[in-house]
C-alpha cells in the first residue's frame, strides 16, 4: 500500500501512532530492506572475521516511489526488529556500518522540518530531505538520523533514570560532531538514557542487522566458515568482540516483550502497549534460529569452536 493511502486516519502526533506502524509492518505495507555485508575483524585477531548483514537504509513504510522513513520508539523498534527476525545494533555495530556506507551524510537534514504542522508531516519532510541529499537510488546512507540500540546499561535498570522503561539511543554521525564513537566519524547522540522507551521524535528512524552471522576464521583457503546466530556470537566468550566493544551483550531490550516473527504468526503477547517483559532473549526461537537449531542441534558455529580450541592451545 502507498504511504499516502496508508497515513490516512492517522493521528497527527506520531506518539499515538506507534500501533498503526506495528500493524503496517505486520501487514507487509513496508519496502523490503535492502543489506550490505560488513566485514568486522577481530580486534586481536584479524584472522577472525564476522560478516554482518546490515540494512542499507531506514525502514520505509509504503511502497516504492511512495514510501516514508517511518518515526519509532525504542519500544516500536524492538518489536519490529522480532516481527522480521533481526536484530537492534549495538553501538559498535551502528559504526562499523557508517564507517563502511557509501553515502555518509551530516543529519543537518533536520533543520529542514521548522514549519511542520504535524509529526507525520515532520516525519515526512525529514525522509524527503534525507532522500534530498543523498539522490534518489540512497544504496547505502548512514549518517542523517538516531538509532535506539543495544546496550549493558539495561541489564542495570536500577542505575537508569526511566528504571526498566529506559531506551538508549546513539547516532547522528559527523566528523564536526562533538562526541566520540568507536568509528571514523564522531556522534551528535552519544548512548543516551534519557527517554523512555515511548519516546518518539523525528530523528529516530528504524535500522538493524540481520539475525544470523557469517564467522570465518583462518588463513584464505584453509579457513573455517560458518553460519551463527547473532544472539549467540554477542554472548559468545570469545566472539563478542566482533559486534560489541562493551563485554557480551543481549541483542534485544531484555524488559520489553518478545513479539513472534511473522513467518511464526507476527503476535506481540501481551498486547502492544503492554508493560515490561521478563528479559528472555528469543535464539531458536526464531523461524531462522530454529532452522539452525534443526540443522546443528545447538546453534554453536565450527569456526567458533576451533577459535575457542586454538585459544586453550595457546594458554
């Protein structure tokens, strides 16, 4: 469906919303992602390499040639990122993709929505903007907007202003930015706790990796290749440096509830609205992750385990 069938009986303020872009989604009326490979090597050993498919832009609802980078809360985001069986970055992961975009772009675009009279039209105008500088094919852009992210503050929701209702977001990306990141480009966001995770402007848009990961390891050749589960590479005791400069990491919001993906029903227990989770972490529980449950038993990659066999030679 056309965006601008679809906004129609929307409400003009975006926060009342965020059900009308769960059922959007649930109901196809969104421009299938496209995704880059990022090739990230280990930072103490360049022979170890994750490949991660990351989106190449914004989640647009509609349809192509009339779509829009659709405004979300951290809370709408995790549950989209559980309908299509992807993931919510870390930071580390959000810049190794603008370190890697051919399109790196300043989010001075922003300034482009005074006048709006309406979120939607805010909305609107901050995704023709970004389109605006980028031209009309945006293959791969990062850069012009924030994301809500992973990260270990959450597993301490007691040291968070909003407790277990807090969101972090990071992004913004500029080389005139005053924050530092882990990449090429510094930040106007640095990971920030202070909004809950109902929060919702025109900066923040919806962008993640792919639930399954490509790790290799060894000389070319005579490397070992595999395919992981995203889930299980961030909590990996060896592997976690490849999505993650922070420790191992939960790679959803361990307070908000699982959704189902679509290809296993797409309902959100609980209601969408409905109040914090129990921290389960949805692995094989996933279409993909039971497949690789199926086809190993345990989603635990051949590469890993000789990395892992290596290291305890070594010691």
């Amino acid at each position: 469906m056309k965006w601008s069938e679809l906004k129609k009986g929307w409400d003009s303020d975006m926060r009342n919303n965020q059900e009308r872009v769960i059922d959007a989604v649930r109901a196809g009326h969104y421009v299938q992602p496209e995704f880059r490979s990022v090739h990230i090597k280990h930072p103490k050993d360049p022979l170890l390499v994750a490949s991660v498919q990351m989106m190449s832009d914004a989640l647009h609802l509609g349809e192509p040639g009339d779509s829009v980078r659709v405004t979300v809360s951290h809370r709408t985001a995790q549950a989209i990122a559980d309908l299509l069986d992807l993931r919510m970055p870390t930071q580390w992961l959000a810049d190794r993709n603008d370190d890697a975009a051919v399109e790196r772009r300043d989010p001075q675009v922003w300034l482009k929505t005074e006048g709006a009279t309406s979120d939607v039209r805010t909305m609107e105008l901050d995704s023709d903007a970004i389109t605006e500088v980028c031209g009309k094919s945006c293959t791969w852009i990062s850069g012009p907007w924030k994301l809500w992210i992973n990260s270990p503050r959450l597993m301490h929701p007691e040291l968070e202003l909003f407790g277990k209702n807090t969101a972090i977001n990071y992004g913004g990306w500029s080389k005139l930015a005053p924050s530092a990141s882990t990449g090429k480009r510094n930040v106007y966001q640095s990971p920030g706790g202070r909004h809950p995770i109902d929060h919702v402007d025109e900066s923040q848009k919806f962008w993640a990796v792919d639930d399954l990961v490509l790790i290799t390891w060894g000389k070319e050749g005579e490397d070992i290749t595999d395919l992981m589960s995203l889930d299980q590479v961030a909590q990996h005791p060896d592997l976690w440096p490849l999505v993650s400069h922070t420790g191992p990491i939960l790679m959803r919001h361990p307070w908000i509830p699982p959704c189902v993906s679509l290809e296993e029903g797409g309902s959100c227990p609980g209601g969408f609205s409905g109040g914090g989770g129990g921290g389960s972490v949805p692995t094989a529980g996933t279409s993909r992750g039971k497949r690789l449950a199926a086809a190993g038993g345990v989603i635990a990659g051949a590469a890993a385990l000789a990395y892992g066999a290596s290291r305890w030679l070594k010691l």
